[in-house]
C-alpha cells in the first residue's frame, strides 16, 4: 500500500504542490491531535494503574471513572499562570519545552502504525528515529540551565549523562534487530518478521535484545527506576523545578509521548510492529491470527509495552547515579556489544528460526 | 544580609585545599526548609562537589513554637497536651514521658491496669510510628507505592485509637495519675485483630521493598556510624542499636509492665542504613509480640487513681524521668517551686540528639544517599525545635 509520504513525493514530482502541501499539513494536524490524546489517555491509564496498585480508586469524580480528569487537569494546566525565575535566561527557559516537544512530535513520524498509516516511512527510518529522539535530552538541559535553580542543574546534567550513555545500549539492541531485518525502514522490518517476531525468532540474542532494550528505553524515558533527572524525593522535581503552566505540560506531554514512542518502538522491531502472530508456515494458524485487524495488534503490543513501564515505575525504587552509570556501562554496554555480534554470527550462518 | 551559617561555611572553604586534579567547583545548595524529603522543615546548608557532599550544617529552627516556654505558663495540667506537639507520630510516649515525671515527682503508685493499658498503647504506636517511617522511606527512595501501604495499615491502629482516645494523631491521652479514659469496650478484640492481619503484612513489606535488589544496593553500606561514634553524637533508639549497641530503656530502666514481658531488642551490625531499616522491621515484630503478652489479661482497676483538678502541685524539687519512643529517649526534667506552673521544663527529645549523626553519615555520599540517611534516621522535625 502507498503511505502518505510515497503520495507526497510523486505528488512533488507531478508538480501538484498544493495537495503535496495539503497532505503534509493533514499528517501534520494529525500527528499533533494523535500527540494529545495520547498523553491525555496515557496520563489517565498512569494515574488508574497506579491507583490500582496501591489499593486505591484513582480519579473517581469527573466523569464516567474520573475520564474526564486529565482534560479538566489540561485545562488547568492551561489557565494557571506562567512564572518565569527572576534570573533566569528567559529566552531559553521558553525555548526548553518547544525542543523537547519538538523531539518526541518528529520521532512520532516514522511510527507505522498500520501497514496503511505511516506519515513517513523512510529507508533510514531507525537511525532517524534514534537521531531525533536525541533532541529531546538537549530540551532538558537547556530547561536545567536555563531556570537558574541549581537543584534544576543537577537534574539536568543527570539526565543528560544518563540519555546520553543510555542511548548506546539502546542502540546496540535495536541493531541487533537490523542486523537481522537486513533494513533500517520501519516498514521493512516489520515484513520480515511475518514468519515471527524477532523476540523469538532470533534465538536467545532476540530476548537479550529486547531485556536491554526494555531497561534502556526505560531510562531514556526517564522513568521510575531511571528518573533521576526528576527524582522528586532528592530534587523536588529536577529539571522542572521552576517550570508552571503551559511550559510545563509540555514536559509533562513530552514525557508521555516519549513513552509511547519507545514502546511503539519496541513492539515494532522486537514484537512484529502490526504484523500478527505468525509462526514460520504454519499457513491455517497465521491465517486465523491474521482476523484480528493489524492496527489492534500493534495497539495491543504498544500497550503491553507501556503496562510493563507502568509496572515497573510503581515497583521500584530508584537508583543512584553512580549506580546508574556502572548498570550502563559496566553490565548493559558489554552485554549489548557481546550480543550484537552474536547476532551477525548468527545472520551470517542463517541460524535462526525459518531462516530462508 | 549575609547569613552567618553560609559566610562561616565560605571561610571553611577558603581554607580547605583543592583535593581533586580536576578542580571541580564546589557550591552550596539549601536542603529545605521547603523540600520533600526532609520531613517538614528542616534545612540543611549541603557543600556539595558536584553530586557529593562535602559537608552538611542542619539549620534547625523553622518550626519552633517554644513548647518549653509555654510549658511555664500554662501549667502540669494543660502541659501534656502540648507534648503531642513535640513528636507527633510518638504522642502517646510523650504524653506518658511527661506523665511519668509528674508521677515520680508526686510519689503517685500507678495501679497495673493502667501500666498496661499504657504499655499496649504506647506499642500499638511503635508499630504505626514504624509504618508511617515504612512507607516514606520508601517514598524517599523514590518507590512511590510503600507509602500508600503504609498508610493502610496504619489506619488500621489510627482506628483503634480513634474509638478509645477520640483523636486520630495528638492524643492528649495518659494523664499524670492515669488516663483520661478507660479503653473501648472494644478495643481487646480489635488489637486481636489487628495482630493476625498485620503479621503476614510484614512479609509483604519484605516482598515488596527490601526484597528488591536496588533497594539492597541503595542501602547497604551508606551512611555508617559505628557504636561509638553514635554513642558519642548522643543518638539514641533504632539509629543507636543499628550501631550494635542494645540500649534500649524498656530493658535496661523497665517502665510501664515491660520487666513482665518477652521481648528481644533486634539490634545491627554495621550501623548503615540497611541496619537500621532491619532494626525497625524486627521491631515491629518484637512489639506485636509484647501485645499478644498482654492483651489477654488486662487487669481490672480504675483508670485513674489520682484526679486532679486544674491544678497539680509538686513537691519542690528537680525530676527527670525518660522512656523510650519509636525514635530514641525521650527525657523530661522539670523544677518545680510548688506552684501549679514549672519553673523549667526541658525535653531531651531522640530526633534533636539523632539529627547530628547525619554530620559523620552524610559526607562523601551522594544527594541520594543523604535522603536515605535522613529518613532512615526517621527524622521528625517538630520534636528537633519543640
């Protein structure tokens, strides 16, 4: 099926720029409404998962189960005033939440949702994906040092290190896929794993990949037990200490998108993106899985992904720094590289399963 | 205007050499007063090399309400309600402290209905001062969810008292002579089932927080204080006993009906915090089995032998009596001029005396590791000012 993107090229070529211009605004408008609503759903799921686990209700009174909370929270957010530090470098300080928006909107780009909805699936999409979510991490540190709190510093440089050293082992995980798609386009990938998901398929260095990749894309998230650039008991709230109103529920939107993006992510390359559960050329079994719709396969491994993160954020602790560094550098970066050429052995000797 | 506590830690810095090559900048960073992990608001002035701290100063003062003062002129009566104030997560052990004194000053024989109902009560409280410390040590940690255990099943006890005391968290229950009210007709059996729920909740706390691995290599090992130099900072109770010292005055100065009971006192071996946390959950252990001891067999009497009008006279003379809270020792020493008002009351309260410990335990750690260290000294700041 052509993507949007594919329609946008020829569109170019044949020199019809308005409806070039046209359907890049409509996947535009789209991503920025499906953004919203993402976070609104997610921020609501958060809240009643957490809720859950603690033996308690969660958002009960606005609406049907307290649905409406987060668009009665967003509105508040709206309202309330936007308080800029007295010293604080103020172009910087509004310019912080734009760039770690502007991250997570340009990763949510290459997403295929659907083999039929992908705004644009390029050939380099992997490394695309990995380049802009970096953005991200430089929104944070300018937000730390631009507020003129040094609580805000310290959360900043800690997120940086930690983004910065984590996107390695993530790296190295999502190659591990690569090497094994032989493609870095998002569409690619998932074609290749209709015999089954590279979690299995590949053997052993298929769910090593993806431990690695669940506990990295945890920390580049900043989540519980890597969110030590908020880590609200040391630094009230890190990078976000002096951030209010709008700009703050940009973070607070960024956080969530980010989120989904990675657990997109990781159903994508590790769990068959859309694809369905398909063993090898068990021709009847794939042909009953395939009833259920592409797009609900990849809504249920994006949720399965999330519910993990979810999960572990209202389980754990949090670490130290220093411990923090030594898991990356230490345990995860060997483990990843060790993995990442077993898996090339493993291509180049076609041993894994329904190998061609 | 300079403050006198950061231009006196300038000095120090100007005078302590550069240690590292690298020749990172130090800075000062307030802790507090307005910051989540020190428990309401304490402040401390942290030298910090990047994510070390050099060197810490506590800033105490933020919340002084001069109990001590008003003590003076508010009289032995309505004083003891004022030691709800002091620690309130222990205010039933500060009103029998105070209680206590009086008694002792007075020559008051207690009959042994009201020692025990003291000692249960006084224990139930151990265990929800515990479980409050439980779930924000948790919190502190950066695990969200042990709070909200915690609170459940201290609300369990919070009822319990609620349905004899009528208050939820400043008692202003033990009187000198006895107690404002005999227990709840109900009450026997509501301990009693309290006892069975909350022994497999321990197991859960185990489960679901120390078992975990991060929380092993968060604790072990930060912030040690050996015996002797805890001994020497004056810190007294679980921070004291992690440090492999067993002074515990329930044993050594029995008080209440402890001499008639079993019990251990769990004490550490290293003086980290993961010491201190395994003391306060053996604790926990030991005070449920002091309950089920006594809960049985309460003996009949009156609840108060000696009423007091609004006024209490004590012979003329100084007193000093001490008991021990969830936190340490909690001394009160008062002069007496035979009038219904003290001359001087002073408390010698646990987390004052526990708080400068945190001087030998902080520095060289990280940020994190002196949030751990302060809430597993169970720091509560209004006992600190008074």
């Amino acid at each position: 099926m052509i993507s949007l993107s594919q329609n946008v090229f020829s569109n170019y070529q044949s020199g019809q720029m308005g409806q070039t211009l046209g359907l890049l605004g409509l996947g535009l408008v789209s991503i920025i409404t499906f953004m919203s609503l993402t976070a609104m759903v997610l921020v609501y799921v958060e809240r009643k998962l957490a809720a859950h686990f603690q033996c308690r209700l969660g958002p009960m009174r606005v609406g049907w189960h307290g649905t409406l909370q987060t668009i009665a929270d967003a509105l508040k957010l709206l309202l309330k005033e936007d308080i800029v530090p007295k010293n604080a470098d103020r172009f910087l300080h509004a310019l912080a939440p734009l760039l770690t928006v502007m991250g997570a909107l340009l990763a949510l780009m290459a997403l295929p949702f659907s083999p039929y909805l992908t705004v644009a699936d390029m050939n380099i999409g992997v490394l695309y994906v990995s380049a802009v979510s970096g953005i991200g991490v430089l929104g944070i540190l300018v937000g730390g040092w631009s507020s003129n709190n040094k609580w805000s510093l310290l959360g900043a440089m800690r997120a940086g290190a930690q983004i910065i050293s984590y996107e390695l082992s993530m790296t190295l995980a999502i190659l591990v896929v690569v090497v094994f798609a032989g493609s870095m386009k998002f569409s690619d990938i998932v074609l290749s794993q209709s015999q089954g998901w590279w979690v299995w398929r590949a053997p052993l260095v298929g769910i090593v990949g993806f431990i690695i990749f669940l506990i990295s894309s945890t920390a580049e998230v900043n989540r519980t037990p890597f969110d030590l650039a908020e880590g609200e008991s040391e630094l009230t709230a890190g990078f976000h200490t002096e951030y209010s109103g709008l700009r703050f529920s940009f973070f607070f939107l960024a956080e969530y998108v980010n989120l989904f993006i990675v657990s997109a992510i990781g159903a994508t390359l590790f769990l068959g993106g859309w694809m369905p559960f398909h063993i090898g050329n068990w021709e009847s079994f794939n042909q009953v899985m395939d009833l259920i719709p592409a797009g609900l396969w990849f809504g249920l491994k994006v949720a399965f992904m999330i519910f993990m993160s979810m999960w572990f954020r209202w389980t754990f602790p949090r670490l130290r720094v220093d411990q923090l560094m030594k898991l990356e550098w230490k345990i995860l970066l060997p483990i990843g590289f060790v993995n990442l050429i077993l898996a090339a052995a493993l291509t180049i000797s076609n041993f894994y399963f329904f190998a061609n | 205007m300079v403050n006198p506590e950061i231009s006196s830690l300038e000095k120090r810095i100007q005078q302590s050499p550069s240690k590292t090559e690298l020749n990172t900048q130090e800075y000062f960073v307030n802790m507090g007063p307005q910051h989540p992990s020190t428990h309401g608001v304490l402040r401390l002035v942290l030298r910090m090399d990047g994510e070390t701290v050099q060197d810490i100063i506590p800033v105490l003062g933020y919340i002084h309400r001069g109990i001590e003062k008003k003590s003076e002129s508010v009289g032995y009566r309505q004083q003891v309600h004022l030691t709800d104030r002091l620690d309130y997560l222990c205010s039933l052990m500060n009103n029998w402290g105070v209680s206590a004194a009086i008694e002792k000053a007075m020559n008051i024989e207690l009959n042994d209905r009201i020692e025990t109902v003291r000692t249960i009560v006084a224990e139930l409280q151990r265990i929800q001062s515990h479980q409050l410390w439980w779930g924000v040590f948790g919190m502190d940690l950066g695990a969200f969810t042990p709070f909200l255990y915690g609170f459940r099943d201290r609300e369990k006890i919070t009822a319990i008292f609620e349905e004899t005391i009528g208050a939820r968290l400043t008692m202003n229950y033990f009187q000198p002579g006895g107690m404002m009210y005999d227990i709840h007709p109900d009450f026997v059996q509501k301990v009693k089932e309290f006892i069975k729920y909350f022994r497999p909740i321990l197991k859960e706390y185990e489960d679901l927080f120390s078992g975990n691995i991060i929380v092993q290599e968060r604790l072990r090992n930060v912030g040690i204080i050996d015996g002797k130099t805890a001994l020497a900072y004056g810190a007294t109770g679980p921070v004291l006993r992690a440090s492999g010292i067993p002074y515990d005055l329930r044993k050594i100065e029995p008080y209440g009906v402890y001499s008639k009971v079993q019990f251990e006192v769990p004490v550490g071996k290293v003086g980290d915090c993961w010491d201190r946390y395994q003391v306060r959950m053996q604790e926990m252990q030991e005070s449920l089995k002091i309950i089920e001891q006594l809960i049985d067999n309460i003996p009949e009497g009156k609840h108060m032998v000696m009423k007091f009008g609004a006024k209490i006279r004590p012979p003329a003379g100084r007193f000093y009596s001490q008991i021990e809270t969830a936190r340490g020792v909690f001394g009160t020493f008062f002069v007496s001029d035979t009038t219904d008002k003290p001359y001087r009351m002073h408390f010698r309260t646990p987390n004052f005396h526990n708080l400068w410990s945190v001087l030998k335990m902080a520095p060289g750690g990280r940020v994190a590791d002196l949030v751990a260290i302060l809430s597993s000294i169970d720091v509560v700041v209004p006992d600190m000012d008074r």
